[in-house]
C-alpha cells in the first residue's frame, strides 16, 4: 500500500522553537541590517576594484533582477531603479526611485534617496534621466553577462528603455556590472557566517530526520513518501525549500522508481536544501536500511564510502585561495586517475546502474545565496555549461559546495556499482576548507 506523508506515526523531534529558528520579526532585522551592512562595506571596493562609479539595477514586476533581493528586495514595481554611485566617500550612495512605497521601512532606513513617481504618465523614465545626469557618472554598470546568469537581469526591452531614458550620452557609458555582482555577492560579512551556519545545521538536521525511523519504515514507505515529508516539515518550521528533495533508491546497485517499498538492504540518498531569508543550501546525506538482526551496513559498503571520504579529502585538499577551479578538477582527477578511477561526466553522474571500473565524477560550485552561486565552478571546463565560472580563482573566505560521486562495484551486487553521493558545505579560509556542519562520516543507519 502507498503511504502517505501526513500518516507518519512518530511526531518529529525537531521543531523551530528546539532549532532556534527566528520568527517573522527578528527575521526581518536581521535581513534589514545584513542588507544595509553589505550595500555599506562589501559593494563600493567591487565597483572601484572594477571601475564602475554607478551600479544601476532595473525591475519591473514579474520580471525581478536576480539580484534584486540583496540591494532590498520588496516588490519590483511598474518600473524601478536602484542606484548605488560612488561620491569618493566611504559608502556610496544608493538611490530607490519607484513607482510605489512598501509596507516595509527597508527603503527608508537603509537607501539615501527615496522617490516615488507612482502612476505618473511619463513614468520612471525623466526621474531616472535626472538622477544619471545630476551625478554624471563615467561608467555606469548594468546587469548583463554572457557568463553569470545571476548577473544578467536586465532583459532586451529595460536595456532599450535605459538607453532611451537616458539617451545616447550616457548609454555610450553602460558597461557590464557582472564582475562587481560577483564581488558584491560572493564577499561575506562575518555576521553573515554565523546566520548560514546555522541554516546549515538546520538542513542536515531535516534530511538526517528524513532518513531516520521516524520517517523511513520498510516495507511500507516509499521515496515519494519521504519527498513528501521532507517537503511538509520545511514549511511547518517556516524554511523554504530550495529545490525540490531528490530521494534516490538504490537496491543491489539498481536505482528503484520513486513508488517502490523502500525494502532493508536498499540504500537512500536524499540531494536538497533549504531556503532562510537571503541564504540557500545544498547538502546530501547517504542511509542503509539494516535487515532485521543487522546492526553494521555490509563491510564492502562501508569500503566504499570510506573511499569516497578518501576522494572527498584530496578534492578538498586542492583547494586553497587563488587556484583555478577547472585546475582543481584536474589535479584531483589525475589523482583519482592514479587509484584506478574512470572520468565521469556531468551528463552521465550516476545515471548507471552498473560500472565496469572504479568512476569518479566531480562538480563543485559556490552556494550561499543561490544553491549555484556566482562564484567558481570546481568542474571540467565546459564553457557552454558553466561560463568562466570554472575559470575563475577559488576565493579567500568564500563558500562552496563539495560535490561529487564515486561509483564502486560492489561483488555481492554482481558488480553492480555502489554510487556514494557526497555534498558538503565549507567555506575556504587560508589552511583550506572549513566545513560548516561536521560532514557525514559514516553510512546512516535505518533499523528495519
């Protein structure tokens, strides 16, 4: 029989009050003042490290910047314009010109310049004519990038109704901003590492109860059960999901469609993350389900995903501030090619139910605000996938996801492989990475 989510016999342990999870108020202060300090310290060195003394963000409803929610947020409006130009003082000046007000005070207590123009006949576009030339900027800095999706915003209609707004002078001066959002966005503050930390520990703590007999009972639950789950407590603790859970049930090396009966001896991976505020996550974590009388995974199982940890360690041992991502593949896989590994593609990772030889598949990428952050890629040097975001250094204090695969065949599986899932968080400090969670160390365990 199928099993429903909302039938599960055990409440969850967890709760927002026992994580420390803020409430409605708090949240909103601590997203107030993380904006304002960043907007204060992290975005004038990005735009004079890339000469740009305007950055200027448009939106417009339905059609929000993918930036839009670090410089405040709120509701896009008919057309709006958000500013930010360097006076030669300490903080730039940042400008909101909109066609409403919003029902928070974030405008007015973080922006210098406030102007509402509401549903005026001539719009957004004298207003915004005015700002630009009142301050004569030499380069202004727009949102459009053949490289970083996060940093190309500005769709082809409010590219063409800036240029016009502003007319031809100063639309000879708009240049790219992606690299002054990759700064802005990838820089972190310190009180900022506190806050993902957390929401890093609030993550493993849902998928390692997703993956607990609280949830999981065989021969009555299935994937879509524990997806379902996983979906209903993120929103019962007040978290967004990030992406939707992907459980994957491997048995005997075979992956099992989502409707199957998980069954002891099957193995569940779980890839998700989870949405707080500014911030988002990516983690895996890996369970055997122990026959009944069992207490220990088999020992050719615990092999193998003691040979992803070894992986795990060398990847995480390339990387140091300042090294080419794409470099960083390539030095692990010519490791792993030593130990008897087989390249596996981004295309092909974990899509086979049976390997012939050892493989390996590796594809990091920075996570902090976005699951697939604007930072480096630690990836093959696939342009067409991944821009020049494998081509840029590893930063000092920046976050990233390491992830990867290993396939191992198992003999009591007929060769069939073992795909060991791992995905962690760390950010990469000076001596290396350091994880923001303890990573999974060993096979969690689900009592039949």
């Amino acid at each position: 029989m199928t099993y429903s989510y909302d039938r599960l016999p055990v409440p969850a342990p967890v709760s927002a009050e026992s994580l420390g999870i803020p409430g409605e108020r708090e949240r909103y202060a601590l997203r107030k003042a993380i904006i304002a300090r960043r907007l204060n310290t992290t975005l004038l060195p990005a735009m004079r490290q890339h000469g740009i003394d305007m950055w200027l963000v448009l939106s417009r409803e339905f059609h929000p910047d993918p930036v839009l929610e670090e410089i405040g947020g709120g509701w896009p409006g008919v057309r709006n314009a958000y500013m930010f130009f360097d006076t030669g003082a300490d903080v730039p000046e940042k400008v909101f010109i909109g066609s409403h007000s919003h029902r928070e005070d974030l405008y007015d207590t973080v922006y210098d310049v406030v102007r509402l123009y509401g549903y005026s006949e001539e719009g957004l576009a004298p207003h915004l004519r005015q700002a630009v030339e009142e301050r004569d900027p030499k380069r202004i800095g727009i949102n459009v990038s053949p490289t970083l999706p996060m940093a190309d915003g500005l769709s082809a209609v409010l590219k063409g109704y800036l240029e016009q707004a502003i007319g031809p002078q100063y639309a000879g001066r708009l240049t790219s901003a992606e690299l002054v959002v990759r700064e802005f966005r990838a820089t972190r503050l310190p009180e900022e590492v506190g806050v993902y930390r957390r929401l890093c520990e609030w993550t493993v703590a849902w998928e390692e109860e997703a993956f607990s007999p609280r949830v999981v009972w065989p021969g009555v639950t299935t994937a879509d059960d524990i997806h379902w789950w996983m979906r209903a407590k993120a929103r019962e603790l007040g978290l967004g999901v990030e992406f939707l859970p992907g459980i994957r049930v491997t048995r005997q090396g075979n992956n099992m469609p989502d409707q199957a009966v998980i069954l002891p001896g099957d193995v569940l991976t779980v890839d998700a993350g989870l949405a707080f505020e500014l911030y988002r996550t990516d983690y895996k974590r890996t369970a055997y389900v122990l026959p009944a009388g069992e207490e220990e995974p088999p020992r050719a199982l615990q092999d193998a995903f003691a040979e992803a940890l070894r992986a795990r360690d060398q990847l995480a041992s390339h990387m140091r501030p300042g090294a080419i991502a794409h470099q960083v593949w390539q030095e692990t896989m010519d490791w792993a090619q030593g130990e008897g590994y087989e390249v596996a593609y981004p295309a092909a990772a974990g899509r086979r139910d049976a390997v012939s030889a050892k493989e390996i598949g590796i594809y990091c990428h920075s996570v902090g605000n976005a699951t697939h952050d604007i930072g480096a890629r630690i990836a093959v040097d696939w342009p067409m996938a991944y821009g020049d975001r494998v081509r840029y250094p590893l930063g000092l204090d920046r976050w990233y996801s390491i992830e990867f695969h290993v396939s191992i065949p198992i003999p009591e599986w007929e060769d069939r492989a073992f795909t060991v899932s791992i995905e962690e968080t760390a950010a990469l400090g000076a001596g290396g990475v350091d994880y923001f969670v303890p990573p999974q160390s060993a096979l969690l365990r689900i009592a039949a």
